[in-house]
C-alpha cells in the first residue's frame, strides 16, 4: 500500500460544514446494514420499541408491503405477533404505543409511478389513528423527485440509506436463484437486489430528525415540535454496532427552489474524496453518470501511480427507456476513463448470482482507501448532484469499521468468506488484483460492464440528458414550478373515482357471470 505524500491532509478532516456537508455530529453507535431482509427485520424491532415519534421520510412506501415475506400466520401477522404488512402494521404499533405519533412523508411523484399504492396510503391516512399523520412532498422543480431514505425513532435512532420500504426490496445477502420469498403482490417473481442502509444514535441521529423535521415543515407548512420527556433505547439487542462515538457527516443535494438556492454537498464531498484516494476508490451505485465525478475520475486515472477505482453497478436499468436515459451516458463514461486508463487501475462490474443472474445493485456506496465511506440516497448521476433532495452520511474511519465494510461488501460480491478475502488481498496487494484471483468465471462472481450500443433514443436522451437533469451553482427556479399536493389531490380524486368504478364493474359482471 502506499502512503502519503509530503504536504498531504491525511490528518485533516475532509469533512467541512457548509461546504460539502450540513453538519458533523456524533454517532453514539453506528451500524451498516446490508440488504432489505435484515434491514426490515430490524425496522421492525425498532418501531415496536418506540415510544414518542416515528419519522419516516421516503421516495415511496408501499403500505401492502410484506416486510418477512413468507413468515405471516392465518392471520397475516408475523412472528412478533404484529400485522405483517406495512400498513396494518404501522397502525397496530400506533395502537400499542398509545403516546407514538407516526408521520410518513413520500414524495409526490412516487404516486404517479405506481398510482395503485396511494389507495392504502389514503385508507390509512383517513380511516387509521388520529396519530398517524401521512402527507406527499411536492415542494420540487417539475421534474426532480424527493429521493432521500430516513427513519427516525424517538429521535434517538435513525436510518439512513438507499432501501425504500416498498415492493422489490426485499432479498437476503445471499440472492438466492428463484428465492420463493422474492415475490410481489400478483405472484409474480422479483429480481434478487442489492442495497444498504446505516443506523446510527445519538447526535447523528437528532440531528436527521431535525431535517425530517423540516422536510415536513416545507411540504406541509406544520411545524413538528421535538419529543419530549425520556424514553428508552430503541437500539436493537441483536443489532451489533460496528463502531461506537464516531463522527458523522451529513451531506444533502436539494435543488433551488422558493428562492432558496441549489444545496450540493454531496457532489463537492464526493469530487473532494475522490481526489484525497491515495490506493483505492470502490463505488456502489445504482448509476454511473455523473459528469463531474467522470471528470474527477479522470484526473486521477491520468496521474501515475494514482488509485485504482472499481465500480459496482447493475448490468441492466429497470425498463428500456431508463437503460436508454442512463447507461447510454454509463458507456460513455466507461469509454472516457478506458481511454486514458493508461495503467489499468479501472474495473466496472456488476454481481451475478449463482445461477449467473445479474444482481439488480440499488445500493449508494462510495469508499475511499481506509478513511472515508459515504452511504445514503444519492447515486453517481446529475440529478442527484444537482436536481433531485438526497441525504448521505459519511464517517472518517475508524479505519476497521471501513475497510471491514468493504470486504464484507466484496465478500458477498464475489461469493467467498471475509477471511477468505483479506487472507488473498494482502497477496495480491490491490482490491483489483484480488477480485481478479478470487473471480469464478461463471456463477457467483462480478462479471465486465461494457458499453452498450447506442440506439437513435439512446442517443437522443444521452446528448439532451432529458431523463438525468441538474441545476447548477448560481441556477434559480420560480416558486410557482412543481407539482403541489394539490395536483396529487386532485390525481388522487380521479384515482378513486376509478377504483370505485371498477369495482362497480367488476360486482356486476360477477352477478351476470
């Protein structure tokens, strides 16, 4: 491994409030959670264990959601002895907990994507527990989405990261083939995915409260006062902390708006990490777009003896006009940096089951040497630099709980044990050279991400980036733009009228049948 350079900052925190974060707080314990089913199992302890407040702020929340697929009785609860759907779970907490107040926030848009999901959201909204409080976030440019995943529990415990609570989330560390429990609501199979999330205590978690706080405040004009009185822990005995009082950096995008100006911390966090890599720069993301972070990328391909950069990412996009949107622009990044790539220090993959099956990978993941991971809401491409609201954390070692991460990350990547990892990379010396001797040629493993040809569409929205959009320093939006509640409301109004009517279809065909 190499070491710092004369006159380096290695002992100088990257981390710098109003520049490229929002605040540096203390984490009382922190944790990394890997994929859904551990994540929602935990969710679940914590819910049940609150006392005060529960904030849940979302790109979308699908009330129908199963949380342990496969572990519901006759009666549909699971084995906490709780309703195992989101929904009538939330409200049977409420229940139990007779001082919980409950507030999802969702963003606006996520409505419009998948309309059937707001029908239980209204239903739990109107008919459930005066304390539950459900509201859709439209204060955003047309077009820009609230992308930001946190959780917040008596403002003690909070979450933080990539994994939605909605339908395709859920999958174990393993991404069994044809894993029985992998299934929506019509039956049909989902695709083994790949995602992350972090729990951290303490300062670091009031302080995410405080910005779901807000986040709740712009969208509804209610003022949501802190919790009072104390409560107990909410922190899961089972939930082993990987790291205890460790300072944490929150960063957010968020896009003009309201005369407030563009908010980018990630981007300027992200691009300063980038250049303070010394051995290696490992990313997870759902995307790989971002045309500042291509730029910083190739600075340090074309120094000499600069890091090595790996980037996990899936192998496909989720419909054909998102793969045409964003892995045209993906092939055109990979090209760049092939380009200069003058000592082969660049390898982009994505994960494959045992079967050979490509691992959707939704997780936001960026880890630089030893000493910085980043995770949260944000991926590599424009709109969450500059155009959507997104949320990372970010912590400056210790360098056991990074470097652990990482190898846990790869481990499951590459279908091998932890030990089995570290006992070949300090072999091997580089993380590339080690994927490289620990790599199966078939089965589970990471296999090449080439660049896919460009069609006449691909082409068209790559040039315009009209599916991956940003504002930029000094770039202002009117108040007036955006899609408001009311918009939704009125959506949701013809939504209704709709489901009311199919049902009166479907009642009388069934008495002429």
């Amino acid at each position: 491994m190499k070491t710092e350079t004369p006159g380096s900052d290695a002992n100088r925190s990257l981390f710098q409030a109003d520049e490229n974060c929002w605040r540096v707080a203390c984490a009382d314990k922190i944790a990394l959670i890997v994929d859904a089913a551990d994540y929602f199992r935990i969710l679940r302890k914590v819910f049940i264990t609150a006392q005060r407040e529960l904030l849940l702020i979302g790109w979308d929340f699908d009330f129908e959601l199963e949380m342990l697929p496969g572990e519901s009785d006759g009666d549909g609860r699971a084995p906490d002895g709780f309703p195992n759907q989101l929904g009538p779970f939330i409200e049977a907490i409420v229940e139990h907990s007779p001082e919980l107040h409950v507030y999802l926030l969702k963003w606006n848009g996520a409505v419009l994507a998948a309309p059937g999901r707001l029908m239980p959201a209204l239903t739990l909204d109107i008919f459930g527990s005066e304390r539950v409080h459900f509201a859709l976030d439209g204060h955003h440019p047309f077009g820009a989405c609230h992308h930001q995943k946190i959780v917040v529990a008596d403002d003690s415990l909070a979450f933080c990261g990539g994994i939605d609570a909605t339908e395709d989330r859920w999958d174990t560390s393993e991404h069994l083939p044809d894993d029985p429990r992998r299934v929506r609501k019509d039956g049909s199979p989902s695709g083994p995915w790949h995602d992350a999330t972090s729990a951290l205590t303490g300062p670091a978690a009031a302080a995410l409260a405080d910005l779901s706080r807000t986040r709740w405040h712009r969208a509804t004009g209610d003022t949501l006062d802190r919790p009072l009185g104390a409560v107990t822990s909410v922190w899961p005995d089972d939930l082993k902390a990987d790291a205890e009082n460790v300072e944490v950096a929150i960063a957010r995008t968020e896009p003009p708006y309201d005369d407030e100006p563009l908010i980018n911390e990630i981007e300027r966090l992200c691009i300063r990490s980038i250049e303070a890599a010394v051995d290696t720069i490992y990313i997870e993301s759902q995307y790989f777009a971002a045309e500042t972070v291509c730029a910083a990328l190739e600075l340090r391909l074309r120094e000499s003896d600069g890091p090595e950069i790996v980037v996990i990412n899936p192998y496909a996009a989720l419909s054909q006009l998102e793969d045409d949107a964003m892995h045209v622009l993906r092939g055109r990044m990979i090209q760049r940096l092939k380009a200069i790539d003058h000592q082969d220090r660049f390898r982009i993959f994505y994960p494959a089951t045992t079967a050979g099956e490509p691992i959707y990978v939704h997780a936001k993941i960026m880890i630089v040497d030893d000493r910085i991971l980043r995770l949260g809401s944000s991926n590599l491409n424009d709109r969450s630099m500059g155009f959507d609201t997104e949320c990372d954390v970010a912590i400056e070692g210790p360098e056991s709980l990074i470097t652990k991460f990482r190898t846990r990350l790869l481990s499951e990547h590459l279908g091998v044990s932890p030990e089995v990892f570290d006992e070949t990379l300090q072999e091997a010396k580089t993380l590339i050279a080690t994927i490289e001797r620990l790599n199966p040629p078939e089965g589970r493993g990471l296999r090449k991400i080439e660049p896919q040809t460009e069609g006449v569409i691909g082409e068209f929205l790559a040039n315009t980036r009209l599916l991956d959009p940003r504002y930029l320093p000094g770039q202002a939006t009117s108040a007036g733009e955006g899609l408001r509640p009311r918009h939704l409301a009125l959506v949701a109004g013809v939504a209704l009228v709709g489901y009311l009517g199919w049902l009166a279809w479907r009642k009388r065909r069934g008495g002429n049948s």
